[in-house]
C-alpha cells in the first residue's frame, strides 16, 4: 500500500490494507488500524491506541497510550449504519480516552482542532466538541453533547445527554450537569449551578477591555432574566448576541444561577 510507504509502522502494529496513512504517521507496537481509517500527516499513534472503521483523524495529533477511537456507540438505536468519528488536527488523546462513532446513518462525532483529552475520558456517539478545549480526566460526555470553542471540564464531570456547554466556560471538577451551561461562565455542582464570569479563562482568551465589560454586562442580564436588555446588547456585541442565541435555542434549559437566579 501507497501509503504505508510514507509512514512509520513498526513491528507488532496491525495496519488494515484499507487504511489510508499520510506522510510522517508513526505507528507504534501494539496499534490497530482498521480498514476505512484515515490518519493524517505528522500524527502519532502511541503503543495499544485502537483506530475502527469510520475514524478520521487529521493531521499533527497524538493519541494514545491505548486510545481507543471510532468504536460503536452505546446506543440501542444503532444498527450498524455508516457513520464517521472525526478528530481535527492538532487534537491530543490521552491514556485510555475514547471517542466513539455516531447513530444515524452518515452522522458524525466530532472533537475540534487543538483539543485535548486527558486520560480516562469519553465523548459519546454524535457529540460535538469545539476547538481548543480541554476535557480533563474521567470527563463523561453523553450522547449528543455539544461543547464550544476554549471551554474547559473539570476532572471527574459528567454532562447529561443533549445537553450543552458554552463556549468559553468552565465546568468545575466532580461536576454534574443535565441542563445547558452558558458561554463565559462558571459552573459547578451537582447538579450543576452557574457562580460567576469565567474570569481566569477569559483573561487567558485575552479577552479584555470593554470586550470583557460587555460580556459582564450580558450574563448580568442573562442571570436577572432581563431577555430584552440582552437583546439590545446583542445587537452591539457578538459575545453578547452568542449569550442570547445560546439561552434562546436551549431545548434542556439552562442551569440556574447559585444566586440571583
């Protein structure tokens, strides 16, 4: 096969002849590549990692010790339908995390580019996870979960089915959450309520000035239910229009505020 030319596959690795390895692709011993399996150029994929049909997995990533990627989902709604796992590039698995492919035919589960998760956790079938985020050890994510650009879930936390995290929140550790959580925001607990402006995640986004003040402002309106001076911010402030879209299109509901809310 072509491609197994460009890549380094060493001995003790299993490489179907219907996998698809770019230029720069390390295999380890011990990795399983199944066929219908694309791994792009630069990724490595350390010793045990486990890549089934379905997996596409782009380029510069890292998966492994024993990742284990694409497997079927826990869903008794599968049958055996095609459906795709897509890992972005840049994206970092950790030690016996998995990611499994979607229910419904042609469906996909996705995990953006630069994300990282760390060892131990699960993104189920048709989940969604932004760019650059960060899913800690033992996260859980149920089926259908949608997580935003640069959000960051603590150790241990689990996310109900469907639900959703914002963009730019963080999730406190040993968390649980069956309601939405809003973008730029603090949440913890079981279940989960909002605290407070995700203040040390924005400043790390390099979100300041009267970009931050306007989102201030906008989840000030959001916790004293105050939709109408939302609104009107959103039409000055895309942070703000993201919070009111968000708190809009909410199926779950959205998680009370500890205080004030």
């Amino acid at each position: 096969m072509e491609e197994l030319t460009r890549a380094r596959v060493a001995p003790g690795a299993s490489v179907a002849p219907g996998a698809r390895l770019h230029e720069g692709v390390e295999v380890a011993p011990g990795v399983v590549i199944e066929d219908d399996v694309e791994v792009g150029p630069g990724t490595r994929l350390l010793a045990g990692t486990v890549l089934h049909a379905g997996t596409r997995v782009g380029a510069g990533c890292r998966l492994g010790p024993y990742a284990v990627v694409g497997g079927e989902p826990m869903d008794a709604r599968y049958r055996g339908e095609l459906t795709l796992t897509v890992l972005e590039d840049g994206v970092v698995l950790r030690e016996f995390a998995t990611v499994h492919r979607a229910t419904g035919e042609g469906e996909e589960t996705r995990v953006g580019a630069g994300t990282l998760v760390m060892s131990y956790a699960h993104v189920s079938h048709n989940c969604r996870v932004g760019a650059r985020c960060t899913l800690t050890t033992a996260v859980q994510l149920g089926g259908h979960v949608e997580v935003g650009d640069h959000a960051v879930i603590g150790s241990g936390s689990m996310m109900h089915q469907f639900g959703r995290v914002g963009a730019y929140a963080m999730f406190g550790a040993a968390s649980a959450a069956n309601q939405d959580l809003l973008p730029f925001a603090m949440a913890r607990g079981n279940p989960a309520r909002h605290y407070r402006l995700n203040r040390v995640g924005l400043e790390r986004a390099g979100i300041s000035g009267e970009r931050y003040r306007a989102i201030e402002r906008a989840l000030r309106h959001v916790r004293r239910r105050e939709l109408e001076a939302l609104a009107q911010l959103a039409a000055e402030s895309p942070d703000a229009r993201l919070l009111h879209d968000f708190v809009l299109q909410s199926k779950r509901g959205v998680a009370r505020f500890a205080t004030g809310g």
